[in-house]
C-alpha cells in the first residue's frame, strides 16, 4: 500500500511539475516572443522598465532580507500550519552556475500560484497591490527582486514550478531580470530535501540564491543582524531560523547566543485625520499603534536596541525603553521611516495616549502584576533624551500628560498600604530624612500621609503630608525643640530643620516654594489683596493657621510681618500680567509700604494695560527727553485713579496729552452770527457738567458756558485737512495719521475750525459727518481733563443736534438721561440769553455766578 501511495504522490507531482513547465513557455512566448517569429510590441516597453528597475534597484540602498520576511509575512498559508520561515547558507553552489555559495529560503506557505509567476514576469505589477488594509505590509515595489543585489540568478521551487530568473539580458529577446527559465536538473528535490533534512517535509516554497563571490561576506553580515524582535509585530510568520551548512553537511551557527525575553503588547486604534492621509494609506481610516513592553532584558544586536517598528525593525535607536510599532511610511532602504512625512507626524502625535494608556493599563492590570512588580512599571517612563527631534516631542508630550496621572507608587510610612499618586503630589524623602521622621514617630508625632517607594534606597514622601495640618505643625513644633542633650540628635535635628528651610515643600497659591519665599496671609489685607496675588500659603489646603502654627513656621523662614510682605511683593510685581493683580499689589503696597516712596517703587517699570484691560505688560522706562505716554484701554475707571497718579509723577503722559494735531488749510475768523452754540446747547453743557458724578464746581460750570458762547470761531472754504502725530520715543519712530473733519477744536490755541459751507446756515440740515464732528469738538472743549466722560456728552449734543437744538426737546432730553439744569445754573442762563436785549438794564447786577445766586436767594 505504501508503494501504491508513493507512486499516486509521485504521479500528482509530475503533472503538476508539467502544468507550471507549459505555464512558463506560454508566458516566454506570448509576453518575450520568444520562439516566434514577430516580437510583441510590448517588448521594448519591457525593456526599458527593465533598465530603469536595474537603476533603481543598484541605486537604492535596499536590505534583501528584510524583503524576503516582508514577502513571507505577505504569503497565505494553510489552516493549522504555523508559519516558519528558515534561511540556511551552504558553502557551496548546489545550482550548478559556478556560485561559491548558496542562500536557501524555506517557507512553508500554500506555494506560488500562476498569477504570483506572472508578477514575478512584470514590472510593478504586485498582487498585493491595494489590499494594504487587509494586512499586506509590502509597498516598496522592489520586493523579490532585491535579491539580485546578491546573487546574479535566483531559483525557485514551488507548486511544481522549478525556473530561474537572470539579472543578465536574455539572448532571445534581450530583456534580464523578469525573463523565467525553467530548470530541468539542479538543484533536484532530492538535493533540496538532503539539505533540509531526510526526516523532514520539504516546504512548499524553496528560493535558492547563488550569490555572487563580492557578496558573500554581506550576506553574512545581514544574516548576523538579524534582529530577534523581528517577529515582534509580524502577525503570520511565527518562528525564523538561520543555519549554516558547510560542504560535509555540518550545521554551525552565526555566533548567536540563546535567550528569551517576554514582552507585554499594547494596541490602540485612532482615526486618520483628514490632514494627514496619503494616497498610498487611503484605503486605511485608522492608524494601529503597538506599543511593547519589555519584561527583562530585551533581546538586541548590538549595543544599540531599535526603537521604531514597521512591521520589520528600522535601524531607528530612540533611546526609549520601549518599541513603537505602527504603519509608518518607510525610506526605500526600510532603515527609518520619513519624519516629515505628514502621515508619520500624525502617528507619532498620538504615541504619547498610547503610552498613558498602555501604562495605565499596565498598572492596573493582574496579568502583568504576575510577571513583575507594579513598581517597576515607571521604568519604561522615556527620561533619556532621544537624539531626533522629532521624537524628543513626543517625549515631552508623554511628560506633560503623566503630570495629571497618579502613577508613582508610594506606601504608607505608618501601615505601609501602596497608593499610586501624581507627580506633582509627591515629594522624595532620602534615609537621612526617613531616619528623623523614624526617630519623630517615636515621640509620639503622627505620620498619616507619610509615604516611601521602595526602589533601591530612595523614599518617597506622599504630598497627603501637608493635608493633615495638625500634624504637619505639630512635626514641625516637635523638630524646632531639642529632642535630647544628646550630641547626636542635636546634630540631626540642626540638620533636619536646614534640609526643610531650603526645599520646595510648602504649598502656596502660586506653587511649592521655600519657608524663605512663603508668605501668611493676614485677614485685615483683604479689602486690598487676594491670597493667590502672592506666595500665600495655601490655608485652604492645610486649614486655618493658628498662631502657634504661624510661630512654627515663622521660625523656620515664612514671614508674616507686614513691611517683609511688602518687600517680597514689589520683588514679584514685575512679574504679573494680570492688570487686577497688578492694581491689587499697588494699592497694598501704597497703603502698608513705608519705607519706600512710590515714585522710587515704580519709577524704573511701566505697566501697560492691554486694550481690553485684562492684562498687559511691563516695560523698562527708557530716558527720553521727551516723556513717555500710556495709552489706558478703559478710562474712567475709578480704581485706576491712584495708577493715573503714580504714573504723573514721574512724567508719563495720556495718549490724548501726547499727540499734536496741525491743521493745514488757510483759516480765516468768523463771526458769530447763525452760530450753533446758543441756549440750548449751553443748557446741556451746564446739566451734565452738574451731574454729582462728575463733581464740577458752580464757579467751573459757569467759566467753562461762558468760553463757550465767547469761542473764538475760525474756518475755511476748503477741505480742513487735520494730521495727528505720535512720537513714540523707544522706537525712535513718529505715527502721523491725516484725516479730513469738518469741526475740530484745537485746544492749545483754544479756537474752534469750522468748514465754512458745512457750518453756515444755523442748526438746520446737517451732516451726520458734521454732527458728529461738532459734538465731539463741544465735548473735548468741555471736558479737557475728563475723557471718560467725553462720549457721553457726544451722545447728549448729537441727540439735541437731531432736535434742532429746541429748548421743549432739549428740556425732554435732559430728563430722560437724568439730568438736571440747578436754580443757579437756570439763573445764568437767563443772564447770558435775556429775553430782551435791555430787560435787566438797571434792575439787576452784572450776570456772574455770585449774582445768580443772590437773585435765585431773594425769589426764595
């Protein structure tokens, strides 16, 4: 029966054998014309894909072997069958073709079907080509035909195909490389089965390279570097082995030494963003990211160990103590992946989440506790600078996303309980500290919250120390006192409390600091300070400070005393960028600092309100002779009021002080008459100039009403052309912005500019141009120190304006924006617009303020 099984397995091979010979005559004829008598006219199209595969394929720098792995991770295999792949070196040629030794690559995948020998016939025609999302890794278009960087005339054996292609032009046609040649005798499948070995079932697929003598020693070199993570990420190919075989059929080694290491894989999926998708990864909508942990000692080449995974290692060294796997984008020689490739920048932006995640996961999961101690997980954190850039972000990403994770593992000083906490929460405590806080316990002081890490000799000391303030003061009260006469605890304590005056331990409102910079907030600074405006400490974390507390820590550097809180706080004022901030620290140290003048505080920095008013900056007052100005974002806020001050005393000017305006048309006086300034206007003046807001005096009301009926009018026919200049004396430049207006008052000269055709004809149809032109030169004649107010009044003369300045109106006017016209200031009215030219004559005094008054007194 055996015999009868033998000769049926041998009968199926030769029919199969003679299927594929027939295939690779059909493919020499039809596609090389190869014994016929008119050439395809494909052929020279061949031709010279086939000269510029031969440029490509000698110029690139191009790793054979990790194309065959690619090839074979590529290749489908049988149900039950666990892919291998096996490379064996013999020291002489079994091709017949003069070779000094042979490469042999045993996979046992399903074997080559027709359509892979017509790839293997083609130039750039793969059959993986698009099916990227359904796992095939191959993309570099050179794949199997990197092997004619090493042997000039590769063979293979499978499915019943025995052919060889040659890297020189074939004599029929004159085309290398693509042409197949079927091989009738060497190597048999005897000769292939005595080097695998008698005992064992010869794989499916065999590809025997005879290499070139010059190449010899490279493929022994690539054959040793091999690294042994290269199964790491490969999901098919499951074992790699590599023998050499010399010419007595001995088996040896390339200098390899055994060992194992486990890895913990972590994968996450993200989804391809729009600005980062490539034509060649477009048929993929996520990126898988694996992130490998070592268990031990990783297995390497070398004294480097790779970093970057693409399927295959890179020679990328990232000084990561894990492997970064995902579809990167490879350069042609599969050594490092494209950095300024947008699909690889995309990837390497989401490493650092895989990384928190993977590490998180780590921490937490039962499995990986079985393999080695939780702790140990924070030795895979990246703190080794890598040497690209690019990567070096990616570790600082990490960095800053681990500074919320609780991730360092602590155990209680007391009951010894693990607890992971947050970087920022954690402080380290060295044995010498331990053995204080050791000796402190025994004299009866708590130590809940207090807690170390066991890796090597290293502490560490939980920040939940500072959350239980009795305890904390009452360390600190038990270690300010002498614990024994004894020399030796002297000496411990002494160095105890230096150790604690010069660390960052106290938590304050701007972060950990020094006893020497902390400062205790004293309740009566509320109506000036907040506690987060300074290094306050942070009762809110600790508790209400008691007295006792505040001596304890006042010994140990803190202070409290007013005149030292002022002193820290001018140190920093500089350095707030918040404009309530700033006001805030000005007026406490207006109020409490005694021993400085606030014009020597400030007088070397200026702060610079933003336009909205909500921060701004502080710069170095240059000298100049000319001074500086400061343009404030909201004026006629009250609080700023002691800033306006602080900043006139040392010559800083408003920005309307600042900037000169000329006029360049030729003026010429005007008279009075058809003038728009009359009682009513005069009567909006007098009532918003008494608002209580505003605070103006009755001598000041009424000098301001008579300037304005005694304006000195100018104007001119043609276009009033008005240039305003800004010196800017720290860039040494001058603004000039020009600007036609047709009312403009010009207060040096105190005179108001008019187009003479836009302001003849009395109050009648106007331009809003020129209304809005005229309220704004009434205010600024009228309110010259107090620009706040300046808008309002615009508002107010407008509206009258529209009304045709009629006193019915205007009286309705003044009443809907709450406004009121006093007895005194009705009394000047009516002395400055008498109803009859000589209806006072005799009767009454002189229209001033004081006989206003007087008269308004004998009415009453």
């Amino acid at each position: 029966m055996a015999t009868v099984a033998s000769s049926a397995s041998d009968d199926e091979r030769k029919k199969k054998t003679e299927i594929a010979r027939q295939h690779i005559e059909e493919i020499r004829s039809r596609k090389f014309s190869i014994g016929e008598k008119s050439l395809n006219p494909l052929t020279q199209d061949l031709h010279n894909a086939v000269t510029s595969l031969s440029k490509e394929l000698y110029t690139k720098d191009v790793h054979f072997l990790m194309e065959l792995i690619q090839n074979a991770e590529d290749n489908e295999y049988a149900a039950g069958v666990e892919p291998a792949l096996e490379l064996v070196l013999t020291t002489w040629d079994i091709t017949g073709v003069g070779a000094s030794a042979t490469l042999l690559v045993f996979n046992n995948e399903i074997g080559f079907s027709k359509e892979n020998i017509e790839s293997l016939c083609s130039i750039g025609k793969s059959t993986k080509k698009g099916r990227r999302c359904q796992g095939f890794i191959g993309e570099k278009g050179i794949g199997f035909k990197s092997v004619f960087l090493v042997g000039g005339k590769p063979h293979i054996h499978s499915n019943g195909y025995q052919i060889m292609f040659d890297e020189a032009p074939n004599c029929d046609c004159g085309i290398g490389y693509i042409v197949p040649e079927w091989v009738p005798t060497r190597p048999t499948i005897s000769d292939l089965q005595v080097i695998y070995g008698l005992s064992n079932t010869l794989p499916a697929t065999t590809i025997i390279l005879p290499l070139k003598t010059e190449k010899l020693e490279t493929v022994k070199q690539h054959l040793s570097e091999i690294h042994p993570e290269v199964l790491l990420f490969l999901h098919k190919i499951k074992r790699l082995s590599i023998h050499v075989l010399s010419i007595f059929l001995s088996e040896g080694q390339l200098e390899m030494v055994e060992s194992t290491c486990r890895y913990y894989i972590y994968k996450q999926m993200f989804p391809v963003k729009p600005e980062n998708v490539v034509d060649s990864r477009r048929d993929l909508p996520k990126w898988a990211i694996s992130l490998a942990f070592p268990f031990g000692d990783r297995l390497m080449r070398g004294t480097s160990s790779v970093g970057i995974f693409a399927f295959l290692p890179t020679a990328m060294v990232t000084n990561f103590p894990f492997v970064v796997h995902a579809d990167f984008i490879l350069s042609s020689s599969r050594e490092a992946i494209v950095l300024d490739n947008k699909w690889n920048l995309g990837i390497l932006d989401h490493v650092p989440s895989a990384f928190v995640n993977a590490l998180m996961t780590c921490m937490s999961s039962t499995q990986t506790a079985e393999l080695f101690p939780i702790v140990r997980a924070i030795e895979f954190l990246p703190v080794q600078e890598s040497p690209l850039k690019q990567l070096n972000g990616v570790r600082e990403s990490i960095r800053l996303k681990l500074r919320s994770k609780s991730i360092v593992p602590c155990e209680s000083f007391s009951i010894g309980e693990m607890v992971f906490c947050e970087p920022i929460d954690v402080v380290r405590i060295l044995p010498e500290f331990r053995k204080i806080l050791t000796h402190t316990r025994q004299v009866g002081v708590s130590f809940k919250g207090v807690s170390s890490q066991g890796n090597k000799k290293a502490k560490k000391l939980d920040i939940n120390l500072h959350r239980n303030t009795r305890n904390e003061v009452a360390r600190l009260n038990a270690l300010s006192t002498p614990m024994s006469s004894k020399s030796s605890d002297l000496s411990l304590h002494e160095n105890f409390l230096s150790k604690l005056k010069g660390s960052k331990w106290l938590k304050t409102h701007v972060g950990y600091r020094t006893p020497e910079d902390s400062l205790i907030f004293d309740p009566e600074w509320n109506s000036y300070l907040e506690e987060r405006d300074g290094p306050f400490i942070d009762q809110g974390f600790y508790g209400n400070l008691t007295s006792l507390h505040k001596d304890e820590l006042i010994a140990i550097g803190v202070k409290a005393d007013t005149e030292d809180v002022c002193t820290s706080l001018f140190q920093i004022l500089t350095s707030k960028e918040e404009t309530s901030a700033v006001m805030r620290i000005c007026r406490f140290l207006h109020k409490y600092m005694q021993s400085l003048n606030s014009q020597d505080c400030f007088a070397s920095q200026l702060w610079i309100p933003d336009q909205e008013g909500n921060n701004g900056k502080w710069l170095l007052r240059e000298a100049s002779e000319k001074p500086l100005f400061v343009w404030f974002p909201q004026n006629g806020i009250s609080s700023l009021s002691k800033l306006y001050e602080i900043y006139r005393s040392f010559g800083v000017r408003k920005i309307s002080e600042a900037v000169q305006i000329s006029a360049n048309s030729e003026l010429e006086k005007m008279g009075t008459e058809n003038s728009l300034i009359g009682k009513p206007l005069i009567k909006i003046v007098l009532a918003f100039v008494a608002n209580p807001v505003i605070y103006m005096p009755v001598e000041e009301r009424h000098r301001i009403a008579k300037s304005l009926l005694d304006i000195s009018l100018v104007g001119t026919e043609k276009s009033l052309m008005v240039s305003y200049f800004l010196d800017l004396p720290s860039s040494k430049k001058r603004l000039r912005v020009e600007m036609r207006k047709l009312v403009l008052w010009e207060k040096n000269s105190q005179k108001l500019l008019v187009h003479k055709p836009s302001w003849n004809g009395g109050s009648g149809t106007k331009s809003m141009e020129f209304i809005t032109d005229f309220s704004r030169a009434i205010a600024e004649a009228v309110l010259p120190n107090a620009s706040g107010f300046m808008e309002d009044l615009c508002k107010i003369i407008k509206i009258g304006f529209a009304f045709g300045f009629k006193e019915d109106e205007v009286d309705s006017l003044l009443l809907s924006e709450n406004l009121e016209l006093f007895p005194v200031d009705a009394s000047f009215l009516e002395c400055a617009f008498p109803a009859a030219k000589n209806q006072y004559l005799g009767q009454d005094p002189l229209c001033t303020p004081e006989a206003s008054i007087h008269k308004k007194q004998r009415r009453y």
